[in-house]
C-alpha cells in the first residue's frame, strides 16, 4: 500500500507565476490536510478537504491560495501570482473516513521556492 | 482558542539516558493527544495516540504521558540512541464530539550524543 504521494518534491517559480501542488492520499483515505511548514518553524494548518468538499479552510489566505479535492484524482493546492513569502515546505497528510481517531499520514512534502 | 507549547530550544542528550520532552497546551480539552516524529527535509510521522482517559501509553523505547488537569503531555526515550535524533511534534485532538481536525505545537528538536 504506497503512502501519501507528493509531486513535484521541488518546485522552482518566479513571482508571478503559478504554482500548483499535487497530493496523492493513501488508499481508501478520504480526508486530505494541507499544512505549510517554514525553516526552524512548526506546520502551519492551511485547509482540510473531503472528495468534493473544503471542511475548513481557516488556515488558507483569502487571496491567491486554492485548493481542490475533486472525486477523481489527486488533490491541488494551488497558488496564483506567487510571491518571495510564499518560499516554504508544503506537506500534504491525509487519513481514513469515518469518525473519531484522526492519524494522519503525511507525504514528503513539496519545496517551493520563488525567485 | 488554545495554545499549545513545546520547549523551543534543542535538547541534547547523551546516549544511553532518558530524553523527556514536553508539550503544555491551555484553553483546551482534546479528546486525545498524538505524537509526531519528523527528520529534516521529511514529513512527520505519527508516533503513538493516547486518550483523554489514559494516564499513560508505551511503545517499545517511548511512552507518553497525559495528565488533563496540568494540561501536559510527557514524552520519553528510554536508552536514547543518535538514530533517535530528529524533531518531535505534539498534536491535540478535537475535543470530545468536536470536528475531526489536530493542531500541531512547533516541534522539540533532539539531539542524542554518542
């Protein structure tokens, strides 16, 4: 059973440009979370999805920051007109449907890093 | 909304000791606590859960901790190895019958010197 799957694992953009990150989750895993994590600092929570839903985005900025989860396929997250600030890791975990304990299981991350 | 806290500066430790990490959370109840192992340039993998009803969970070298009226979690590692260098995260669960979402404190990087 192949873990979470991240691609690119480096992604190299110049401002302005876009930038969209893909994630895989474990099989028969239905939640996917998306997390920021900068140098020396903890994981930021950005949004969490199920198929076809954004449970909660609160960690997300309003502006230029996306993300998707649709019924087939990877999950997106994507950032428009990319800026220097958005240089960082982004891991992306998911886990098992249903209520109750939530492991999560993270991929390798995707380092952005923006000229 | 609740704050949690682990201990910012490194931790060394000598081969062979006991590692204790700590992770103190306020303003909160979390039906469970997790801990997280993550070493550079990886994602974090999950340690071991304990329950808002259990004093305290083992796993070969680890145990966890949980004491709900001093809000803390204890984390430790028996006979401490340099392979067991990495950062470690504390995560909170929801609340009882809350939405199914864990916030993660900053992480304890741990160093063991052989």
């Amino acid at each position: 059973n192949a873990g979470v799957m991240q691609n690119p694992r480096h992604l190299v953009r110049r401002r302005g440009q876009e930038a969209r990150l893909r994630c895989s989750p474990m099989k028969g895993h239905s939640h996917v979370y998306w997390y920021r994590q900068l140098p020396e600092e903890g994981l930021k929570f950005m949004v969490y999805l199920q198929k076809e839903n954004i449970i909660d985005e609160s960690g997300m900025p309003k502006e230029r920051f996306s993300a998707e989860f649709p019924k087939e396929g990877p999950s997106i997250l994507r950032i428009q007109q990319v800026v220097r600030g958005d240089s960082a890791a982004y891991f992306c975990a998911s886990s098992p449907p249903g209520q109750g304990i939530d492991t999560q299981y993270f991929g390798p991350g995707t380092r952005l890093t923006v000229l | 909304s609740q704050k949690i806290e682990q201990n910012s500066e490194a931790l060394n430790i000598q081969e062979g000791k006991t590692a204790t990490l700590t992770c103190n959370y306020t303003n909160y109840s979390p039906a469970y606590l997790q801990w997280y192992r993550q070493d550079p340039g990886r994602g974090p993998v999950f340690l071991l859960l304990i329950r808002e009803n259990e004093k305290e969970k083992r796993k070969e070298r680890l145990k966890v901790t949980f004491d709900t009226t001093l809000k803390q979690s204890l984390f430790h590692i028996t006979a401490s190895q340099p392979a067991d260098s990495a950062t470690y995260l504390c995560a909170l669960g929801p609340e009882t019958g809350g939405y199914q979402k864990v916030t993660f404190g900053t992480g304890t990087k741990l160093q063991v010197i052989p």
